[in-house]
C-alpha cells in the first residue's frame, strides 16, 4: 500500500495522468470526426475502390 501511496505522490503519476487525458482527447476528437464524416469518407473509399476495380 506504501508503493501505491509514494506513486500517487510522485512526478511519474502526474505525467502518466496527462498522457492518460491525452489519450482520451485524442480518442474522443477521432469519435467525433468518424461522427461527423464518416459517411462521406466511407463513400469516398467505395468511389475509389469502384474505380480501382472497374479498370
């Protein structure tokens, strides 16, 4: 329980935090995007693999 109390108090705990909020940031903007585009990004890809197939 000590190990766990010094980490908590540490730098280490800190950063490993902000790199976990990060991470979550990075997560929820990329949810966001497929949201908003995803529609059109997957018909872009079917444009695409239709032509790369039709030749």
């Amino acid at each position: 329980m000590s190990r766990i109390r010094s980490f908590i108090k540490s730098d280490e705990a800190i950063a490993v935090t902000e790199y976990g909020l990060l991470i979550a940031l990075i997560a929820l903007m990329l949810v966001g995007a497929v949201t908003l585009f995803g529609s059109k990004i997957s018909s872009w890809f079917t444009a695409r693999t239709n032509s790369i197939t039709s030749v």
